[in-house]
C-alpha cells in the first residue's frame, strides 16, 4: 500500500475533494471557505478546483446559512457546513438541533437530512472563553445527531468521507490544535465507518478512553505508564454518537478500571455517560468507581497558566489512573 | 390607505372560468370547515398540543397555490394545516395526525404545528425556523439547474427575527429564487404589529428595497388580489432568479392558538375584520357576477362539510401507532 505523509488539515481536505469528485450534489460553504482557502486551509484549493458553485463563501449568518443548507439537504444535495470554529455554530442551533436533527422522525420520514456541519471544536491557544467551548455534549444529547470527533489524519480522513456519505446530519468536531500533526496514510481511497472505536494500544490494567485531541495526551501517559510497569489499554472512541460501548466495556471487562479523559466539562458531558454506561453493563466486572480528567468547571481563562490548569493534562492523566488503580 | 398591487378582478374572473372558480371557493371553504371542526374536536379532547387556526387568511394561500405550480417548494410556519391541504395532502392525512394517529401525515410524530407534502417542508414550529430552510430549497434549485422556486410563508411575527434579514440578504446576494410571503395578521400572538416592528406599515417594502429586493403589498383579505399579485410576483421570480417579498395584509379571526382568547382585541374590531371575511367576499363577487348561484354555494359549502366530516371519522378510527414503533425514523436506516 502506498502511504503519504501529511498533515490533518490535508487529509481532512483530502476527504472533502475526493466526496465533491464523487458526488456532483456535495458542496462546501461557510465563511473564507473559498477566497481566503479556508481559515484553517483545510479548504485550500478548492475553489480554483470546484468553482464558485461549490465552494461557497458566506457572509457572517450562520443561522441562515446553516438554514440554507439544511433546505439544500432537505431538497437533494449533500451540503457540508464549515463553521469557522464550533463556538460559532450556537448561532445556527435553531436549525441544526430545531431542523435537521429533527426533520426526518417528526415528518414520518418524508424528508431527511444528509448534512455534515463541521469546523474546529474546543480549546486553542488563550483564545479565552468564548472561543475554546467543547460541544461533544451539547449536540450529543439530541436524538437525530451523529457526533465524530477524531484524533488524527487517518481518522478524520476516513470519517469525514463516511459522514459526507451518511443519509442523516453528522456534527463533525476537528480541533484547531491538531490540525498540524502529520501521519502516514494511505494514499488509496479508504472509508472508516461510523460508530467504531479504535483500540490504539492493547492492555490489561486499566482501560483509557478518550478521543480528539485529548488522545494525544492519553498516548503519552500510556506510554509513561508502561513504563511504570501499568499496562494501559488506550481506546479512542472516535464517534461520540452513536458510542462504540460494546468495545468499551468489552476493555473494561477485561481490565476491571476505567478512566475517561475529556476536553470538555465534567458536568454532563461524555464522560458521565461512559461512566453511567460501564457501571450499568460492568457493575461486577469494576474493581474501582470508573474515574475522569475534564476540563475544570469554569469557563476557560485567557491567561496561559490559568488555562493549562483548566485543562487536562498528561500529569492528571497518569494521577488519575494511579488514583483509581491505588497504586 | 395601503398601496396594494393593482389587480384586474375581472380579468383574473374571465381567465379562471367558472370551473376553476367554483373549485377555489371549494379550497377556502375546506380549509375554513377543517379548522373549524378540527377545533371542535380539539376541544372535545381529540386533539392536543397547540393548535393555530388558518380561519380568515384563507385566500392568500389558496391564491399562491393556485397561481404557483406544485412542483415548487413551500414551506410556512406553525400554521399549516391549510397548505398542506391546498398541497394535497388530504384531509384524512391532517386529521389523523391531529389525533395522533398511525394514518396521520407525519404518522403521529409531528402534530398540528409539522405537516408536510412531497413538496411542502414544513410545517416549521419555531418562528422563523422555515425562511433560510425555504430558501435553501431555492438554492438546491438554481444549483441544479432546474426551474422550481420556493415560496416562503410567515408571520408578521417573524419579521422580527434576525434570520429573516438575514436571509433576505443571502438571497440578494447569492440571487435566489425564493418568494417570500408575509401574512400580517397584525398580531405576533398579543402583541400588536406596530409594536413589535419598527415602522411597521412601511417595513417590508423598505427592507426589501435596502437588500434590493422587488416587493408588493396584497389585500389578502382579497382571492383576486392575491392572486393578480402572486401571478405577478411568480413570473418575476422565475424569470429573474431572483427573491422578491410580498406583505398580505389578513386578519386571523380565532386567537393566536386554541388557548389564546383574544382579549386584546374588542368584540367590535373582531366582527369588523369579519365583515371583509374572504369566503363570503369571493361568493358574493362569484353570485353578484353570475358565475355561481346561491344553491351552488350551499352545495358546496355542504360538500366540504360532509368532507370535514368523513376525516373525523376516519381520524377517529384511525389506529394510535404501535408503541414499538416509537423509536423507528430517528435515523435514516438505509445506506447513501
């Protein structure tokens, strides 16, 4: 298999080419999608490639455009929305929980909407608290929604070509600060499917789950781990809707503990439904209470060192599995 | 006095014909006896949820209906079971789904405020939730290339709302072919119009004119007004690609919904709104021009009742969908 070394933006950009060469109904808008190449360049080229038609640059109305889009959807074509960051997108929720998360159950089926709405999700760098909010948790709480948030090139590449495919309205989480990590990856079209989580280092201590940018540090803790003589078993969840828990609890069976890193707020967030969930299916398999490392309950700080306090960590990471493991 | 769009009756009488004339009146009058007998049962416990009658705005969607060809795209507010009616969905099909049932025409799943048709969106509960999603349907046609057009309904409430002007906007500036259809009914539930929007009587025709945007302003009280002015407005957007806003200046004769009773409007205003009710206004004219006799009205009038009628009982035979299907729809199961 031939491999090509590149950086997220690329491979996330890759998908969208190779989906609007597939399918003449695919089209990308949002704003500086075009002119400017995108704000993260994830959409560079694209519109010396496919032309003002499909790449479609946006003034600043994100209720509206979002709301052209689902129409588009709702009527045949197969919109992908750039939010420039997801912070912007809670300007546009009418229509993406109202509308397209709702439209095919509460027409009986008439209509549906293929849609992806996609952009960059969580913390960047001191961009404060407006602009650094992760909402995994928000979308995942209603019905309708798919939710992906994936960690690396090979992921997002692949996911993002099965979500442009997907016949209902995905919310598709990137984050800024991983938009440059580069991987090796296949320069073969290749699909990742939707709602599987990869087990990235196998183990039998202890089941880490996490997924976006958070897997990185969850990678360097499993590594000092191991060498701590802790055999971690890293699972990057990759869809946060619908979960992949059979191959979660089928880990925690096996390991006995749990811990869910998060960028986002403990409160109601992703980990509280791991954790509900593997208490529900693994009640007599846990040898401890399954444990988390969120963000801490304020709204994100501008000032660094307050913000990488807020933040989780690799310290609190290898902490927290010390914690729950008592050892 | 309003500067509504110059239509010829007359001529809009001769080219209809007695055929089609008479089935326009059948239309108004369905939809009058559906919303009338539908809250009837409403109140006798059948039906739930809120409820928005479309009693005295009539003849504007009929209008639009009947000058714009069913292939287009529609999509209104809360208040739709009248479209979705005049799109043909039947009467059985909206009962059912008043009462919940299996038969209904979201299957029991959206209700009074989300009914639809092969080419009608919605049925839209939030206000203003359908005017981008409309004009989305236009952007799907001019980025295909085919010749639909989509045709916005909304309160007078709605203009309000910032993703009106803001998709006024997109459609100028991206060249739309959407018609955007305000029913002022003067009242955004209790609050009159004039003290919801700034200018109020000049409003839709200055905002559209600053997004550079055609607009009229229809008596919509009026079959053949509305009608000279969507024919007018339906030829210009297709020929232009472009949007254009019309203002229907109506009168609702119920409350803003089945639990709203209107307090804040006197029994002396109400029954003047009444006395410009379009049914009777479109008979008249129909009689006093000997199109129609009386025993023609009453015939059909008669007609829609027996129509009303028949959808309740099947309404109320209809089986409640099973429990286990509750969960069936919340996804699109098939593959792309």
């Amino acid at each position: 298999m031939s491999m090509q070394n590149i950086e997220m933006r690329e491979a996330l950009r890759q998908a969208i080419d190779e989906e609007m060469t597939r399918d003449a109904n695919v089209f990308i808008l949002g704003e500086e999608v075009a002119q400017y190449n995108g704000a993260y360049k994830v959409t560079k080229g694209l519109l010396a490639k496919y032309g003002e038609k499909r790449v479609i640059d946006t003034p600043i109305s994100e209720l509206s455009f979002a709301g052209i889009a689902v129409g588009a959807a709702m009527t045949g074509l197969r919109p992908i929305v750039e939010f420039m960051s997801f912070n912007f997108s809670y300007l546009a929720t009418d229509q993406i929980i109202n509308t397209a998360a709702k439209m095919h159950y509460m027409s009986g089926g008439r209509f549906s909407v293929p849609i992806v709405f996609r952009g960059p999700n969580g913390a960047a760098a001191q961009v404060a608290c407006t602009h650094s909010q992760s909402l995994e948790a928000l979308y995942a709480n209603f019905p309708g929604l798919i939710v992906i948030a994936p960690s690396n090139a090979y992921d997002g590449k692949g996911l993002l070509k099965s979500a442009i495919r997907n016949p209902n309205p995905v919310i598709f989480l990137e984050h800024e600060l991983i938009y440059g990590d580069r991987m090796d990856i296949p320069t073969e079209e290749y699909l990742v499917p939707i709602g599987k989580a990869n087990i990235v280092t196998r183990g039998t201590d202890i089941t880490i789950v996490s997924w976006s940018r958070t897997m990185k540090m969850c990678k360097a803790a499993q590594e000092e781990l191991a060498k701590q003589g802790i055999s971690v078993e890293l699972i990057d969840a990759r869809t946060i809707k619908p979960l992949d828990l059979d191959t979660i609890a089928t880990s925690v069976q096996k390991t006995h503990f749990c811990l869910v890193v998060e960028e986002g707020h403990a409160f109601a967030g992703i980990g509280a439904e791991v954790g509900f969930e593997i208490q529900d299916t693994c009640f007599d398999a846990l040898d401890a209470p399954v444990a988390r490392v969120c963000q801490l309950e304020t709204p994100m700080p501008y000032s660094k060192i307050l913000e990488a306090e807020s933040l989780p960590n690799v310290a609190r990471i290898i902490k927290a599995a010390h914690n729950t493991l008592s050892r | 006095m309003t500067d509504f769009y110059p239509s010829n009756s007359d001529a809009i009488i001769r080219s209809l014909g007695r055929e089609r004339l008479t089935a326009i009146l059948q239309k108004m009058l369905l939809i009058r006896h559906f919303e009338l007998r539908a809250e009837a049962a409403y109140q006798q416990g059948h039906i739930g949820g809120f409820f928005h009658s479309y009693v005295g705005q009539e003849a504007i969607q009929t209008a639009a209906c009947e000058v714009i060809d069913h292939t287009n795209w529609f999509a209104t507010s809360y208040r739709c079971h009248a479209l979705a009616l005049l799109l043909g969905a039947t009467p059985d099909a909206l009962m059912a789904e008043l009462f919940g049932k299996e038969s209904g025409n979201a299957h029991g799943r959206g209700g009074s405020m989300h009914m639809f048709s092969d080419h009608m969106l919605g049925g839209f509960g939030i206000v203003s939730n359908q005017i981008s999603a409309a004009a989305g349907a236009a952007f799907s046609a001019k980025y295909r290339g085919t010749k639909e057009i989509s045709v916005c309904f909304l309160g007078d409430g709605a203009m309000a709302q910032g993703t009106f002007h803001e998709t006024l906007n997109l459609s100028s500036l991206w060249s739309l072919p959407c018609l955007f259809v305000v029913e002022n009914n003067e009242w955004g539930m209790g609050t009159h119009v004039s003290r919801a929007v700034a200018n109020s009587e000049q409003f839709s025709g200055l905002l559209a004119k600053a997004y550079n945007i055609e607009s009229m302003k229809l008596d919509g009280m009026d079959f053949f007004n509305c009608y000279g002015g969507f024919e007018e407005a339906y030829k210009k957007v297709r020929t232009s690609g472009r949007p254009f806003v019309i203002e229907c200046l109506t009168e609702r004769f119920k409350g803003h919904s089945i639990s709203d009773p209107g307090l804040y409007r006197t029994k002396e205003d109400l029954k003047r709104c009444m006395e410009r009710d379009p049914i009777p206004l479109l008979k008249n004219t129909l009689v006093a021009k000997g199109i129609i006799t009386e025993a023609d009205y009453e015939a059909i009038d008669k007609a829609c009742r027996e129509r009303v009628l028949a959808s309740l009982k099947f309404a109320d035979e209809s089986p409640f969908p099973g429990l286990k299907t509750l969960g069936t729809g919340v996804y699109v199961e098939e593959g792309p």
